[in-house]
C-alpha cells in the first residue's frame, strides 16, 4: 500500500533523514517513534510532499508520488496534526466540508458527509456544526481535525502527534476510541509520537528511529522482547514493566499459568487473546476479595479459571525465561 525506498532528507547539508526504507500493507498502522529531531515528522512529510526528499522513492498504492501534482496527492491523503489546523474563521461544518468542497462534491454528499462524520467522533451534529473552533474544548478540536481529515474517505491517513496538545485524561480516552472507530478499521495509517505507550497501543507495527536512521521496525511485543541493539533495548528500558504488560496476552503466558479448580463462580470471562494489563485492570475493579476469572478461547470455548495471582505468576515465568 506504502512503499518508501531509500528515502534521504538533507536540510543545509544537514542529513535529517538518512537511506531509509519500510512499507505499510494494506490496512495496517504503522508508529514512527521516536524522540524529537530523529526525523520522524520529516519523514511523514515527505510521504504526503509537504517537504520534498533530496532522495529516494515513495509509491502509494503503486503510484510514485513524484508522478502526481502535489496538491493532488494530498487531495487523495488524510492529514492530522497536534495543532489541529482549524480555519478559526469557519464553522465546524466549513472546516470538515473542506476538502470534499475541492473535489467539487454536491452540497447534499457533503452535509451528509460531515453530518456523519461529527456523530462518528462524538460530536452530535445538531448542537456543533455551527460553532466556531475557539467556542470548542482542545478534545473537540482535535476531533474535528480528525473529521475532516476523513472526510473524502482516503485509503490512507498519517497523523503528525495527533494527540500531543491535550490533556493525559482526554488523549486517553481519544486514544481507545481512535483504536474502534469504525471509519479508520480499513484504513492505512501512519503515525508519528514520541510516546512509548500510544505506539503500543495504537501500533500494528513500530517503526523507531534516531538521528535519521531506521533502528528496528516490527510489532511491539518483538521491540520489547527481541530488541536488535542497545538504543532499542534503553529506548523501552524506563518503562519495560508496565509495556511487557501491555504487549503480552494471555495466550502468550498460558503454559505457566497454573491449573487447579477453584472454589466459587468466576466473576468475569477473558478470551485468550486479551492483554494481560487489561485483565488485571478489570479484576482490580471487582468487589470480591480474590476473584476468579475464567480463560476462553477465541472459538469461544471454555478453557481453565485463574486468578490475578495465577495470571502474574505466570507473567514472573515469562520474563525469566
């Protein structure tokens, strides 16, 4: 889907990004990480020619971007950013209709269009489409960046520290529902943080970078457990615990989990591809002193019960090994 071949920037003689090569399959997101000045945003940038590469090559959906008008391109490319960009001078209605007004929409396409949009990122249309963007919370501010980046449906769609500029509170709760929304399932995605936990989260593959260069592309779970250098392995190292956490499922710990029966109904049921922070946060929220959880498969079949001290005994084996 995006293709970026030996990709160099250099500003002044200056190489901000250095030879680097990845691709983005169809429907997958893809985090570039990494701290500031590593070249990320370049990066992303040049994908949609916001800056042009002194070298290299970009295909999207086997198209060089070189071959396109570069107004045209990001026509067809959704684009979010931390400041969010709104046009302070227009209603949220104007600022989605932006883009399907340049394809020349019909003006009932593009009511229907922003209508749906607004209800998709949790703004009711009814009480919205009409107030400035300073009337408007940073939150909601940057969901109808989102809006209107979505707006003429692209297949693809970066995001440039998307979530940067709010609140710990609210990044969070845009986060998980950046992650269901149904409008961006199918969608190619790239996105640039800084922000070790919203590339585990958000990520279906990491991409770190630093000082130009390419250090380690792959899932996050093979970042954290198999990491190929020292800069990725110090990278993670302040927040290893709480990641592995985070990255590891309950299938991936089910042979140390141990087996015995337990008295009493389990209070909740976890499928086995759930991660293992998300079931100890839920059984923390459990009256019962020692709560039971049962284990299902993801065809729905039962297969054993457990506790949280089952489940972290078994996640202690894990890391031993």
């Amino acid at each position: 889907m995006i293709e970026v071949l030996n990709l160099t920037k250099k500003f002044n003689g200056l190489t901000a990004v250095d030879n680097i090569s990845f691709s983005v399959e169809k429907g997958e997101t893809l985090i570039l990480l990494g701290t500031s000045g590593c070249g990320k945003t370049t990066t992303l940038k040049m994908i949609n020619r916001l800056i042009e590469a002194t070298s290299g090559k970009v295909f999207i959906e086997g198209k060089n971007i070189q071959d396109q008008k570069p107004e045209e391109l990001r026509k067809q490319i959704g684009y979010v950013i931390q400041s969010i960009g709104l046009f302070p001078h227009y209603t949220v209605e104007q600022n989605v209709a932006i883009v399907p007004n340049l394809l020349k929409w019909d003006k009932k396409q593009t009511v229907s269009r922003t209508r749906e949009l607004l209800e998709l990122v949790g703004l009711p249309p009814d009480d919205f489409l009409k107030r400035k963007p300073e009337e408007l919370s940073g939150g909601q501010q940057q969901r109808v960046g989102l809006a209107r980046a979505l707006a003429a449906d692209p297949s693809v769609v970066l995001f440039d520290e998307p979530f940067g500029a709010l609140d710990p509170i609210t990044r969070r709760q845009i986060q998980k529902e950046f992650i269901n929304m149904e409008s961006l399932l199918q969608k190619t995605m790239i996105l640039v943080t800084h922000d070790v936990f919203e590339a585990c989260e958000l990520g279906d593959k990491i991409c770190l970078m630093d000082e130009g260069k390419i250090k380690q592309i792959g899932t996050a779970k093979e970042l954290i457990f198999s990491p190929q250098n020292d800069l990725v392995i110090n990278f993670f190292q302040a927040n290893r615990f709480q990641l592995e956490l985070m990255v590891l499922t309950l299938k991936d710990i089910m042979e140390d989990i141990p087996k015995k029966e337990y008295k009493g109904e389990a209070v909740q049921d976890f499928y086995e591809n759930a991660r293992i922070l998300d079931v100890l946060e839920a059984m923390e929220n459990t009256p019962q002193k020692e709560p039971i959880l049962r284990i299902k498969s993801c065809d729905n079949k039962k297969i054993f019960q457990t506790t949280s001290e089952g489940i972290m005994t078994a996640f202690y084996e894990k890391r031993a090994k």
